[in-house]
C-alpha cells in the first residue's frame, strides 16, 4: 500500500489530473498493480476528454456483479507545484488494489466481483456526464457486463485518514462512515453485523442524505443500483498540498481493506436474484446511533459534544417506530454529522 500511495502521490504524477501525462503514469502504475495481483485490467477511454477509466474482472458462478470502486484522479498542479491527493484518493486506491489481491487469491462464492479505478472525478468533471463513473455506468456494456447485472456499488473516497485529530478515543478515530445501505433491501443489516468484525476499524453507517452526493456512487444511486459509501469525511487537509502519504493511517488502511473484502464476500454469496433498491429508505435513527457513539465519547473533553450529544438524543426519541424522523426535523441529522465533520477536521 505504502509503495503504490507514494508512486501515485509522486512528483511524476504531478497531482493526477485527468488526461496529463501524470495522469496516464497513475492509470499505468495502477494497470501494473493491478497485473501483479493476477488481474487483466483494461483501460476504458472517455470519449471526448483525455480521460480513462481502469475496469477488471474477476468472474464469479453467476453473471451477477458486486463493483468495489475508487477515483484515482486529482487536481493537478501548476508551476512546479501539486496536489499529492494522498487521503484523495491514493489511500483507496492502494485499499482497491488490496481486495483485489484478496479475491483474486480466493474467489467468493456467487457473484462476481468488478474492480474500477475511475478517473475524472474532481472538478471540471464532478458530476457530468465525463465524470468517470457516470461514463462507465453509461458505457459499462461495452467494457464488461451491463449496470443493471451490479448487485452492489462500493465506493470509497476519503478512507485514508483517522478521524480528528490524533489523542482521541480510539472509536473515534477508527471510524469509518458508511452511507446508503439503507437504500438497499438487507445491506443496512450486513453492514451492521460487519460493523466490528476488523480489529481496528469501526464502520458506522448513516443515511445517504445526510451530505449531498460527493463521490462516485451517484452515478449509481441515479441507476438504481445498490451502493454504499465508505469515507471518513474531509480533514482539514483536503483539497489542500499538504494531502501527503505523512498523514494517512496505514493500519486503518489495512483493516479498511480486509472488511471491504468480507463485505463483498457477503453479498457474493446472496441469493442468485438482483438485490432490490430501495427508493424511499431512511435511516435516521442509524444516523444518530452512529452519531451519539461518537459523540459520547467526546462530550467528556468538549462541551459542545455535549450540547450535540443532548440534542442527538431528543432527536433518536422523536424518530417513529421505522426510525424516522418527521419531516419537519429530517435535516437535523446532517447538521450534527457536518458540525462534527468541522469540529474533528
Ligand atoms: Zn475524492
């Protein structure tokens, strides 16, 4: 992992930035990682930029998939000066390529597994039809099996880092968000089985709306198609030069990439029929499970982790019997979530 961050966030990759030539190096680093693992990956141009996407397969006993992805991309740099992208996103790729090896080395049972590294996913591409993962779902027939055969999107961006500042709790730190599994019929109940199965990780899920789409699994959600979002949130590095290797938590890293692998082996081995989508899920009250376990331990040593922590409750004893909210309160748990995105950053 360390080698593969450090290539990526190097100066010959200068940032990543879609179509540059330090953006085919990162593409050509990532193919050959790919290739060590035992994986034949194959590059997907997007039409009309300078952009491809990196797509392999590894077959399972049906033709139905589950896709674990990463943006690879960055923002560049001018004059001599770039954007490493270490915790954006080198960390997941390094994780991407992690399970890969995983399973490949042991294939699961069922479905099969897809493997992307998508480019073009920072500005001026965020959210457009280039965008890499919004292009792969358009084109994804033409590459490998078609979108409506993916079981389940995992995403990850942002999982490079511990969460706040180092002398925490360590459940704060070794949190990992998870969003969206409400939106899928089954997921929010793996994901909660899951939860604590890696040493040193704790993955803590919450409603998809609880921040706007900021990642790749938008494309997917449009679709239809199960996902789920694994991050840890902006740091008060992002977007920032000193998003550098220094920074990131190796052995969060590790476990990331271990409990990703037994999540996907879990949904491999679902009954043969498409998972459903979800389309009206809340999960309001897992949102403020997730945020009264971080809170609590905070509220010792900041009081307005206190203050959050009592509103958190008030809100969890307002949710109906299904754990939602009414609407009129629907977007209290956001707030709590992005107060305590700012106040750990
Ligand atoms: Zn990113």
């Amino acid at each position: 992992m360390r080698e593969l961050v450090h290539a990526l966030c190097s100066v010959a990759c200068a940032g990543r930035a879609p179509g540059t030539p330090g953006g085919v190096r990162a593409r050509q680093k990532i193919v050959e990682a790919l290739r060590a693992c035992g994986l034949d990956p194959a590059e997907q141009s997007i039409a009309g930029t300078r952009a491809a996407n990196v797509i392999a397969a590894l077959p399972g006993d049906i033709d139905r998939w589950v896709l674990v992805a990463a943006h690879y991309d960055h923002l560049g740099g001018h004059a001599g000066r770039f954007y490493p992208g270490a915790d954006d996103n080198a960390a997941a790729i390094a994780i991407l390529v992690d399970v890969a090896r995983g399973i490949a080395r042991r294939r699961p049972q069922g479905r099969g597994v897809l493997i992307a590294a998508f480019d073009a996913e920072e500005p001026p591409y965020f959210l457009t039809r280039e965008m890499g993962s919004s292009y792969y779902a358009d084109h994804a027939q033409k590459i490998g099996p078609p979108v409506e055969r993916i079981d389940m999107m995992v995403c990850m961006d942002l999982v490079g880092h511990a969460l706040g500042p180092s002398g925490l709790p360590s459940e704060v730190g070794q949190t990992l968000f998870a969003l969206g599994a409400e939106r899928s019929a089954g997921t929010l109940a793996t994901v909660q089985s899951l939860a604590q199965s890696e040493p040193g990780l704790i993955v803590r899920p919450a409603d998809a709306e609880i921040i706007p789409p900021l990642s790749d699994y938008d494309a997917f959600w449009r679709r239809r198609v199960p996902f789920l979002f694994l991050t840890a949130g902006r740091s008060a590095r992002y977007h920032t030069v000193n998003d550098t290797p220094e920074f990131l938590d190796w052995n969060k890293m590790a476990a990331t990439a271990r409990w990703i692998e037994r999540f996907v082996r879990a949904i491999c081995r679902q009954p043969a029929a498409a998972i459903p989508f979800v389309d009206d899920a809340r999960a309001d009250a897992t949102t403020l499970h997730s945020f009264i376990a971080l809170a609590g331990p905070l509220a010792p040593v900041a009081p307005l982790a206190r203050v959050a922590l009592e509103r958190a409750q008030k809100l969890l004893a307002a949710c109906d019997e299904k754990g939602r909210l009414p609407s009129a309160l629907r977007s209290a748990p956001a707030e709590l979530i992005l107060g305590l995105e700012s106040a750990l950053s």
